[in-house]
C-alpha cells in the first residue's frame, strides 16, 4: 500500500463489530531489548514490535555488539552481556526514537569507550539536558552543547552513588536511570524532585528490571537502585500496546460500534490502558476479561473534564474524537506533551481548529467545544500519533485528509491495513 501521498478517509456508513489486533508494546519492546541486551546469556522476546522506533534500537544494541535475530514473525533471540557491549567506531543513528536515545545514553554510561548518538531533524530539538545532567552527577563524563543530540557519552565510569533529576519532563529519563543504574560501581540513590510525569511507566520499567533480576526500591524522596553483578537472561512475552489499543477503542466508543482488542486485559504493565476508564466516564460500554478488551458505543459520548498527566500519549486520541461528543472535552495537566515528537499540544490545537472546532488552550491544557466539522487536511508534523488520532476521526465523519499517513510506521506501520480490515468488517470498501 502506498502511503507516500495524502491519504483521503471516507467514515463508514455503518456501524462494525470486529476484532481488532494490535501490534506488541513499543515500551515494553525497547525496554526488553536493553535489558536483554546487557543480560550474559540468550534471551527470547516474543510478541515484539517491529517498527522504526524498534528497529532504531535493535541496529543501535548490534552495533555496540549485542547478537539479535529474529526466530519468529514477532519473535527475537538475544545474546547479550554488559561485558560484550562496546561503544561502535561510527555514530549510532536513532532517527526520532526518544526511548532509543534516552534508554542507550544511560546504557553507553556503562560501557568503556566514547559513544556517540545523532538522530534526525527533530530528534535533533528534542531536550535531553536533565538525563545528561544526572548522569554527570554520577561520575559519567557526557556532552551534548545544545541540550539535543547529538550526545557524545565518554562511558566506563559510572560510580554509582546520588543524584537528583526533575520527574515533571520526561519518566524516560527515570527509566533510563534505572536500567542502567542497577550496573553502576555501587548502589545508586534518585531523588526525584516535583511530581513524577507518567508514573505508570516508571512501574512498568521496575517490573522489567526485577523480572532480569534487578532490584530497585521507592523511598520518601525518590528510588533506591541496588546494584546487581549482572541481569539474568530469560524469555519474556510482550503485551499488544496500550496506546495503540486507544485508537480503536476510541472509534468503537464515539460510534464505529463494538472492538475487541484480544490479549490486553486490566492486568496490563501500561498505563495507558487506563484510557477506557475515560471513555467509561464519557458513556461507553467496556468489557474487560482476563483474554481481551471490548469496547462498544452506546450513545453518544459526552465531553469529559480529566487530568491525563499519567496517560499523557492518548491525549490526542481523545482530542480527535472531542469534536463528536455532546459538550466540551477539557484535557489539564499536559505540559509534558511539548517535548515528544513535537509539540503536541499546539500542534492539536492547530489541526482542531484547521477542522472548525473551537479550541481553548494554555501551557498545560486545552479545551475543546464541538462545532460542524470542516473538511481539511490533517497536518501531521512527522508525528505518528497525530495520524493514526485524526485517521479514526476521518473513519466516523467526513471530510478528513492525512496529510503523512506514512509516518504511522514509527510505532506502528500496520495501522492502515488494520483499519481497512474494519471496513471489509462492516461489509465496505475504503478509498486505499
């Protein structure tokens, strides 16, 4: 399927019940593979992702000399070890892939050498100052003169020991951190100062490092990283990821009909899972069982007042579908959405006016009144959030145009077979 050129959405005419497979976690992807890739040993990783921001991190992980292979569709072997890891000759690209280059400029800090990472246009106004700061706090020699990559990590020496890191910017930071710390010459103590941003993915990323074998414990002011001789090698089943399962939650919520999501369940490491809570406040059905997830429209949805600080991924996801409800959809709490790809914020504000809704915003919030929806076309700022968002929007009204659908491949290159199988579901044809 071509996706290089505009793409046009025509809404379905009916309403669909269908199954809908999302692809595994991207969060719990990059983090298996970095702890997998310091674990002596072979490691199995099944249920991967495979994608840019995925691939970004395999290429990075071989070039420091991990060994991966794939063994199945969605299935990866890992021979790894702390030990075997070196910094590569030549700069690791890490195109726009911010776990990538947050999760590896904390790994590079335990391996002898200097290990420079680049990554694209964006990457390159992507702030990462805060991460390089904490680490130079523990001994690690690191410079990054414009506070964006390029990142240059002199590594060998990571001592272990204290240091302190705002938790309001990024919980990437913290994960990085954390992974890499339990490695360090001595226990490391994190004081975390103001509140934790997406606190549900700083649980996740504990969960991974004790099921390798690490420790880390929370205490009054931050975490206590306890330093492990080395991870433990072992074979791990990635969940399908939350924040994708958003996207057809969200279309089957505001009126696409009935959407299983098989395999993800309220026992979900991801935070972002928690986005059907919202759309069982807004008026949908939700049906949650130990072997899928199912979300069915009843009415139409009502706006909805929420702080989406810990599930800050899917606040486009409902922006997109606001315009749909009856009355006003407010979203506080959301600076944090600034720095990712690009600023999403503004950027949504931007393309929910292009649509002729009214939209109020300010540094952490935005508030959506719906009015007739305009036809226009979707800028995407080579975000694939901001695709995949509107894409669900253009399947339940008209008039919507994705301006790059191509850029979707960074999380989830898939997404436009998947829907069209929505429509071949509910007995129609799309445009693609």
């Amino acid at each position: 399927m071509d996706m290089s050129h505009p793409l046009e959405i025509r809404p379905l005419s009916s309403s669909a019940s269908a199954r809908w497979q999302v692809p595994g976690s991207k969060s719990l992807t990059n983090r298996a593979l970095i702890l997998a890739a310091l674990a002596p040993g072979t490691s199995i990783l099944e249920g991967v992702l495979h994608s840019d921001d995925t691939r970004h991190m395999r290429d990075a992980l071989t070039q420091m000399g991990a060994t991966i292979k794939e063994i199945g569709p969605t299935s990866l072997l890992i021979k790894g070890g702390a030990n075997k890891l070196s910094a590569p000759n030549d700069p690791i690209f890490v195109g726009n892939s911010g776990t990538t280059v947050r999760f590896l400029t904390a790994l590079a800090a335990l391996i002898t050498g200097t290990t420079t990472l680049v990554g694209d246009k964006h990457m390159a106004k992507r702030p990462i100052a805060d991460l390089c700061d904490a680490l130079a706090q523990i001994g690690v020699e690191i410079s990054c003169p414009t506070g964006c990559p390029p990142i240059h990590i002199h590594g060998g020496s990571c001592t272990g020991g204290q240091l302190s890191i705002r938790g309001d910017k990024s919980s990437q930071y913290l994960s990085a951190l954390l992974m890499a710390g339990s490695l360090a010459d001595s226990d490391l103590e994190i004081t975390v100062e103001g509140e934790l941003v997406s606190r549900p993915y700083i649980d996740m990323t504990i969960r991974l490092i004790t099921d390798f074998g690490g420790r880390v414990t929370e205490t009054a002011q931050g975490f206590h990283v306890h330093r492990c001789h080395q991870y433990n090698n072992r074979s791990l089943t990635i969940e399908p990821d939350a924040s994708a399962a958003s996207y057809p939650f969200a279309f089957a919520a505001a009126g696409g009909g009935t959407i299983t999501v098989p395999h993800l369940n309220g026992e979900s490491l991801q935070g972002d899972y928690r986005f059907v809570d919202i759309l069982t406040r807004m008026g949908a059905s939700v049906e949650k069982t130990p072997h899928y997830t199912r979300v069915s429209a009843t009415k139409q949805l009502h706006g909805v007042d929420v702080d989406m600080f810990h599930v800050s991924d899917t606040v486009m996801t409902l922006a997109a579908i606001a315009p749909l409800c009856k009355g006003p959809t407010t979203i506080r709490n959301v600076a944090n959405i600034r720095i990712k790809e690009t600023d999403r914020l503004i950027a949504t504000v931007n393309e929910l006016q292009r649509l002729g809704q009214q939209v109020e915003h300010g540094d952490d919030w935005l508030r959506i009144t719906p009015q007739p929806i305009t036809p226009a076309v979707i800028e995407c700022y080579s975000d694939h959030r901001i695709a995949m968002s509107f894409g669900i929007l253009g399947m339940l009204a008209p008039g919507m145009t994705i301006a790059d659908p191509a850029c979707v491949s960074k999380t989830y290159p898939d997404f436009w077979e998947d829907v069209k199988k929505i429509y071949t579901a509910a007995g129609e044809s799309c445009n693609w």
